[in-house]
C-alpha cells in the first residue's frame, strides 16, 4: 500500500512518522512538506492513503486532496489536524477520516482499519486496452470516443511500448510512416495531444498517461490490458494469445511477431 504524509511543519511530520512507522499503517510511506511535491510524487505513482494536514501554504490541505482524488478517485484522505473546523469541509470531498494531533498510533490503526475505499478497490481497475485482435480502449465498460481517430492510436503506440516513455518523432513515425511535411504533422500531433488531455479530464482519468516534455508514456499499474497481464502469466492469463494483435495498426507488425514467438517458440506450423 502506498501511502502519502504531508505536513508543512516539520515537527508535526516526524511526529506523524513516529506514529505510523509504529503502526500497522507502515507500509511504502512517501514524507513531504512540500505539498507540491507530494502532488509531483501522487502523479508518479498511484497512492492508496493521505494522511494531509489542513492548513499548509502555497496549496492548503483540502485542495491538495481534491487533486489527489483527480489523479485516483479511490484514494483514502485522512487529514490529521487540529482545525476541527476544517472538518466538514473534508467530509464534502469524502475524506475517509479526521484525526487530532493530539492522538497516538491507535487513532491512526483504527482509521486505516476503516478505509472508505479498502485496498481491494486497487485491484478494480476502470481503463481495460484490448490488444488482442483490433485495438480498443474501454474505460467503464465503454468504448472511449476521442475526438480524432488518430488520438487513440497514440493511446495504442504508448500501450504497445509497455509503459516506455515515447517521443513525438517516435509517435509521428508510428502515425505518418511517409512524413512527408513533418512540420504540419507536429502541429497536428499537438492537436491529438490535446485531444488525449481534453478526453482524459473530462472522463476524470489523469495519471493515466505520464508526460514529459517531448513525450508520452502509459502508466501501466493504473490500467488492465491483456497483453500485459498475458506477458506476465502466459498460461494463467485470463486471456489467450490466439495470434492477432492490433490488427489495424501496421506499425504493430513487430510486436506482433515477438509474441508469436513467445507464443510459439520455435514451433513448426507448416502442414505435413
């Protein structure tokens, strides 16, 4: 479980250190005083539990949860202050808990022991990419409908370079193999790049895709895709490799003969 603890004022977060590494809540915990820093590291990796502080400078507590929840609408919000008053308005962005500095380790057991979302909310995940036969990206269940055609095979060339950072010449490669007029097809890439944001806030789905200046990558703990969980337990997947793989895309051509050659090894398929 990956947890955050942010606090402004240092005594008051090595007190809270204190207790949770004395707890049962010690799991992979993340310290800052830095609230955006503790945003910069919730994009980075996907965090179960916040133990917040309300009042921090620069960014206070209950906005810092707000986008926290943007990034992982499951995530747990414990804010752990003594400005009770700020209490209600933790309850109108569905904090899990509100503890008391005053408290010990025991108020922080029994509010990790009564999660709003439990651990087990991780393992549901809302993005699946079918990679098996056509390409599709379902998000609730549903197709997800950019407004160009070329936006999902963008979400397609990430899924295929399995969470690798991706650079615009590399997915401008992947779009236009000709490349005639390259400079028209960065500002159309820029277009489709804005397109993935746009499509992605409105559906609530940040984090989803890690950017860097210049580049692209999937996050791929926060999705469920076939190919990844095929590639990881071949026989156990619950999905079956039958020898299709983004059929519409030729780019894909290369993964494709790598999997059937983790597939079928060197098996001979020619007739007798």
């Amino acid at each position: 479980m990956n947890i955050l603890a942010v606090d402004s004022n240092k005594a008051a977060l090595d007190s809270l250190k204190d207790m949770l590494e004395k707890s049962s809540a010690a799991h992979s915990v993340s310290y800052f005083q830095d609230p955006l820093a503790a945003l910069a590291k919730a994009r980075e990796e996907e965090m179960d539990v916040a133990f917040l502080e309300v009042n921090m400078p620069e960014l206070n507590g209950i906005d810092l949860g707000k986008y926290l929840k943007e990034l992982n609408p499951y995530i747990n919000l414990i804010y752990v202050s003594d400005d009770t008053q700020k209490a209600f308005e933790a309850l109108q962005i569905h904090a899990s808990g509100f503890v008391k500095k005053t408290g010990d380790k025991s108020a922080i057991d029994d509010e990790m022991d009564t999660l709003r979302y439990p651990e087990i909310r991780k393992k549901i995940k809302r993005v699946f990419a079918q990679t098996f036969g056509n390409f599709e990206f379902f998000v609730d269940g549903k197709p997800i409908e950019f407004k160009y055609t070329r936006t999902k095979e963008i979400i397609a060339i990430l899924i295929n370079n399995k969470g690798a950072q991706t650079t615009n010449g590399e997915i401008i490669a992947s779009l236009w193999e000709d490349d005639a007029d390259p400079e028209k097809k960065i500002s159309y890439l820029s277009n489709l790049r804005q397109d993935l944001v746009n499509t992605f806030a409105k559906l609530k789905l940040d984090g989803i895709i890690m950017k860097k200046r210049g580049s692209m990558a999937i996050a791929k703990d926060r999705i469920e895709c076939d190919l990844y969980d095929w590639l990881e337990k071949k026989d156990d997947s619950k999905y079956k490799y039958l020898g299709d793989y983004m059929n519409q895309y030729s780019w894909a051509e290369f993964m494709h003969a790598e999997l059937d050659e983790l597939s079928y090894g060197d098996e001979d398929w020619d007739e007798d």
